[in-house]
C-alpha cells in the first residue's frame, strides 16, 4: 500500500519547519499545485543526512541573499518528509521524538505490510530498537511473533504468556515454590523450605519446584503443653519415623533443632543432622552439621554431642564444633513427624 499521511499531520509536520527560526535553507519540491517550501537549518540537514551533507557542496544548489535555495521537482512534498529523515526507519524513530502518534502508527504499518523482506534483512537492528521504545508495540509484536510463532503450537499457553510478558514489560516469570506448613510455636513457616532442602541434602536456599517433594510436618510432641521431660519426651515421640525436634531455650534467642530418618531413638544416625540459628539473623547465623556416628538413648540424642535430659539440653564430646557451652535450660520443645 501507499504511505498514505493524514494531511493534518503533514501539516503540522510542514509549519514546525516553515516556523523555523533564523533558517537558511529553502527546499522547493514538487510542482504546479503540488509544490511546497521547506525551511530548515543547513547545519541540521548536513548533520542528519548524508544526502544534503553532499548537495550543500555541490553546484545542485543556488544562493540569494545568503539563502540556500534548494530545487527538486521530482520529489512530491509527501516523499521529501522521508528524505529528510534519510528512510523510512528513520522517519519512525524521528516520528517518536515529535510524539507523532498517527504518524508512529502509519510508518508501522507501512513497513510490515510492503517491506516484509526489508526487516528480515535488518532483524537484529528492527527488533533491538524498536524493543526499547513503547509507542513501536505493532513491530515489536511482529518481531516476537516472527520469533516464536513456529514454536508456538508445542508451547503451552501459560509459557507463551510468560514469554510475552518478559519480552514486552521485562517482567521475569514467577517459579512456582512449593511449601509445607507447620504448626509452631518457635519458628515460621519460611523455615520449611530450609528444612526440606536439608533434608534432601540441598544447599538452605535452593528454590523448591514441583519436581521436589512436598514435606508434611505433623506435630506429635510440645513441651509446653505435654511436659518438659524425658518420659513425656520418650512416650510421645517413640515413632521409628522421620522426625524433626525443635529447641528454643532460655535467656538466648538461639533455636537449636534435629532431623533423624528412621526417629529420634534409632541408632544409626546415617542422613541425620543438628542446627541452630539466631530467630531475627536467620541465614547469618545459621549453622548445619552432619556425622554418621552412634548414639546412646536419652531423651533425644544426635552423636553423643547435642541431646536432652528432661529440661536441659546438652552439648558434649564434638560441641565445638557446634555450639561452645555445655548446656542450656528448654524453654520450649516441639517434636514433628515428616512425611511426603
């Protein structure tokens, strides 16, 4: 099709350069009742184009009154509005410095619609441009169309829209992360992932997705509510399950924790291992350790290094490498069982 301008905007266009001031150019194009004068500066026109860059040095041109007179008859006003912005795409990226609306979206069309083989040839240019500019959205859609339209019938819906809303907002996807709950009254449930990951010997701050399992953690034992003791600890918690026992102690805000596979009164500690960190400086503090070694039974028990008796809690044998003090009074205790 024709570039067909709306003629307000031509208009427009025209006075800014007819009302330029203290212009030294006049270029005459087209004849008869097609014809108009352009004003502009030379210095602006060598600048942007090549074109006037030679023809200002050159004998094409007239001078009256230290005026430029500059003569092309063959050019239609119409065409001379792309010439002085060099190309269409020029005409484009001059068109959003004017915040010429109509205009943007005319050039678009244009450029689609009769210069397919023209953008092929000049992809990685069109589509980098036109990507940082809001008003191009027609050739940034037909850019990413181009891209991913042969893909599209094997990607899903949900993905393609992803892929979408990062090319056009830059907006990353959001990974679903999976997490449990848990009914605490030491820790929240941001903790769960932490766990899991441990669990599964992953590093604390892996993202879980949906290929990880999801864990349950079923509460079976609170010491304020069932006794701070051995035997309510020993009756309670007695299950050959995976367990996690959490510490909180007094006059510190240090939470100490465990997790055995097979429950806390196995004796083959093989996957187990004990923690603790601070409750308001979490991931700075925190400290994780494992060590395949038997332990003897008491309330719970991990190495021989960390384990209960009745209110206290106690560190012994490999401590310090640990936690450097030999015990602290329980303020609270929770036992969960864990389950996928």
């Amino acid at each position: 099709m024709a570039l067909n301008f709306h003629c307000y905007l031509i208009k427009d266009f025209s006075l800014m350069l007819n009302n330029a001031d203290d212009y030294d150019v006049i270029i005459k194009v087209g004849e008869d009742n097609n014809a108009k004068e352009f004003c502009a500066h030379s210095v602006i026109l060598r600048a942007r184009c090549c074109y006037f860059k030679s023809a200002f040095t050159s004998d094409w041109i007239k001078k009256k009154n230290n005026m430029i007179i500059f003569n092309k008859p063959n050019i239609t006003p119409t065409v001379f509005d792309m010439i002085l912005n060099e190309e269409i795409f020029n005409l484009l990226i001059a068109s959003d410095e004017l915040l010429l609306e109509e205009l943007i979206n005319c050039v678009q069309d244009y450029l689609i619609e009769e210069q397919t083989s023209w953008i092929q040839q000049n992809f990685d240019l069109i589509f980098h441009l036109t990507a940082k500019v809001e008003r191009f959205k027609k050739l940034q859609y037909y850019c990413f169309e181009s891209i991913f339209r042969p893909y599209k019938a094997i990607i899903h819906d949900d993905i393609y829209d992803k892929i979408e809303e990062f090319h056009y907002k830059n907006i990353l996807p959001k990974i679903t992360i999976r997490t449990g709950k848990i009914n605490s009254n030491i820790i929240n449930e941001e903790l769960i992932n932490i766990f899991s990951n441990w669990i599964d010997k992953k590093l604390a701050m892996d993202i879980r997705t949906g290929n990880d399992p999801l864990y349950k953690f079923s509460l079976i034992y609170r010491g304020s509510r069932d006794g701070i003791n051995d035997i309510s600890f020993n009756n309670k918690c007695k299950r050959q399950a995976a367990t996690l026992v959490l510490i909180e102690v007094q006059n510190s805000n240090r939470i100490f924790g465990g997790y055995k596979p097979n429950g806390l009164f196995q004796k083959n500690a093989s996957n187990s291992f004990i923690f603790s960190f601070k409750k308001h400086s979490i991931m700075q503090t925190m400290k994780i350790y494992r060590e395949d070694r038997i332990s003897e039974e008491r309330g719970f028990n991990f190495y021989n290094m960390m384990y209960m008796i009745n209110q206290n809690i106690i560190f012994k044998d490999y401590s310090e490498k640990f936690y450097k003090t030999d015990s602290l009074i329980i303020k609270e205790i929770e036992t969960f069982i864990v389950t996928k």
